[in-house]
C-alpha cells in the first residue's frame, strides 16, 4: 500500500542503535564452531562484500577514506602542535572547552596555517565533534539540529554482482554512508548497542516488540576467522498511518576484519523486506603520541521495505537516529564506568546482552 505523502517513515531505525540501563535479564551465550553460525544464526554468503558498495573512487567510500584519515600524521607548525593529527585535534578541541565555538575557532587557526590540512579533516570535524543536540533532554531526530554529531558522506548505488544473495534483490538498491565520533571504548559501545530493554525507549523508534532470541546468542573462536559473537532478533515496529508495522528478522555478526578492526554486519531475510543489509566499522582514534581520544563509528547500509514509499531522506533520518542513539549511550556508559579504556581495538569485547 502507498501514500501520496509520507513523512513519518523514519520509524524505521537501524535497529542495532545503543541503549544504556541498569535494567534487564542478561543472556548466557552459548560457545560453538563457525560453521553453526553459518548454519542457523547468520550464513555466510549475508556478509556484506565490499564488492558490492566500494564505488570505483576510493575516496567516496567512507570506511576506505575515514580509516586512512584516522591514523593520518601531519606536518605541523612548532606553535601549533595540535595539528598532527586527528587524534591531537579533538584533544585540543577538549582542551579548549569543547564548545561549537571552540570548534569554530580551532578549524579557522587550522585554515590559516595549513589549509590542505583543512580542507581534509574539516567537513568531518565540523560535523561529529560537537553533539550538544544529542545530550538535551527531548532529543528529538526529527528535528533538524547542526549539532547532531553525524557526518553523511554520497549514497553508494550497488555494483552489478553475479553472487547470491545479492544479485536477485529488488527496490532501491543504494547504500548510505554516515560516521560519528564517540568518545568510548569498544565495551562501552557493545554494552549500549546490546541493551534491548533501553533501545525500546529510545528516542525516534516505535518498536511494539525487540527481543534477542536467546537460542541464537553465540560466541566462539575460529583459527581462520578469529573470535565472533552473533544472534537474531525479533522485531516488530509501528508504521504511520495508513500503514500497520513490519516485522524483522535482524541477524547481528560481530568480528575482526583483516586489519584486526571490530566489524559489525546485519541481515534480514524477512518477507516485509525486499532486503536489508549493513556494516559498521570500528577505528580507534590515537594522537601523534600514541594517546588513545575515542572510536570513530562508520556505517554503511541500506534497505528497501515493501509497499512504502520510503526514500532516501528516510534512510538517512534512520541512520542519524540510530548513531545519535548509539554515540550517547555509550558515552553515558564509558563516563560512568570511569572514563578508563579497556578494548580499543584488535579483540572481540565480552558481549553482554540484556533482554526483558
């Protein structure tokens, strides 16, 4: 069914967004061998291949891009040795106060002496150091705010692919690509995305239902792939009228990629969905000097749900939702657990999952 106007569809959220809360069952994991993943949570041919979203200019794709930028060294002036680095920019960014206009600021000195310097690091800086707008009481996604902490970077159309599952897809067959800088440690960020209890209250979602399917909470470690943690939820979300809901399938996969960097996918083989699919990419951020300053998210994704007129403003609605949700929970998490980073980077966090 189709409307002439739809503007509540941001209800769909990327529902691996974060959660913070005391509250809740936590599940008992269960230890298997790759192949029962492959089996019966997450088969592997739902991996998300590169091949299928890298556009042909590297530089257009965020992952590729965002990572290089993040362990990026540059000349800087003796007066001005914040300029080395990312990592050294945000530091100096916290020094000075971490308001939008020490931002501003910073960004003009950055300009004036090393405008090459700038004109890398600034669209992104700009965009995912300062989330004031995430942190007021009645934060609302809908509302348009600079100050969201989210960077989007060009919708990726998908490449022409002769592998299944991916070459039979219909709909919208694009993926968007966002970032967002958070301030803590790979715990932090699994403990807020795992808590389910939470995520059904947070802002911008309307979920009638979120439930991990605790049969399917597993962990192990395999000599090829490495250490992995997967499950499936249970979903069911309110739409807008005239529309009633959908129903998801999620399957969630966490493991190291190639460089040791913590890699999240998604899947859904649900029937309400022509198809979804996702990744999110985990860069540690470090100064010059070697000083770990927080984890810079990168998420690529897309979907398309029968019979709703969803486009491309909505997917990103959803996305900002879903890191602006994300960045803040973990954040309240890290800062109450005392601001001391455990993993980093290179390892699987212990997965904590909370249920009703």
């Amino acid at each position: 069914m189709r409307t002439s106007k739809y503007t509540g569809w941001a209800r769909l959220r990327a529902t691996f967004m974060a959660a913070v809360t005391p509250f809740g069952v936590e599940l008992t994991p269960r230890s298997v061998e790759w192949t029962a993943v492959e089996r019966t949570v997450f088969p592997a041919a739902w991996v998300l291949p590169a091949a299928v979203w890298s556009p042909s200019e590297a530089s257009r794709a965020l992952p590729h891009s965002l990572r290089d930028l993040a362990v990026e060294r540059f000349e800087a002036p003796e007066k001005a040795t914040w300029m080395s680095s990312v990592g050294d920019m945000v530091l100096e960014h916290r020094r000075r106060g971490g308001s939008r206009s020490a931002l501003d600021a910073l960004l003009a000195e950055l300009k004036a002496e090393r405008p090459g310097v700038h004109a890398v690091v600034a669209p992104l800086l700009a965009e995912v150091l300062v989330a004031d707008a995430l942190r007021r009481k009645g934060w609302d996604p809908d509302v348009k705010d600079r100050d969201d902490g989210v960077f989007f970077g060009p919708m990726l159309e998908r490449n022409k692919t002769t592998v299944g599952p991916w070459k039979d897809q219909k709909g919208t067959l694009a993926f968007h690509q966002a970032a967002t800088f958070i301030r803590a440690d790979l715990d932090a960020i699994l403990k807020a995305l795992h808590d389910y209890p939470a995520l059904a209250r947070d802002p911008g979602t309307s979920y009638e239902k979120i439930d991990p399917r605790a049969d399917t909470f597993v962990v192990g470690l395999d000599p090829q792939i490495g250490p992995f943690a997967a499950l499936r939820l249970s979903i069911r979300s309110d739409l807008p009228f005239p529309f009633s809901h959908y129903d998801l399938d999620l399957g969630i996969l966490h493991r190291l990629d190639a460089e040791k960097h913590l890699v999240t996918y998604v899947f859904s083989p649900s029937n309400d969905f022509y198809w979804l699919a996702g990744q999110d990419f985990h860069y540690p951020v470090r100064s010059a000097a070697g000083e770990w300053v927080g984890t810079l998210l990168v998420r690529i994704s897309g979907f398309d749900l029968r019979g709703v007129p969803d486009g491309e403003d909505d997917r990103k609605l959803g996305t900002l939702t879903a890191l602006g949700n994300i960045r803040r929970r973990a954040e309240a998490l890290f800062t109450a657990e005392g601001e001391v980073p455990r993993t980093v980077d290179g390892a699987l966090p212990t997965l904590h999952v909370l249920t009703r």
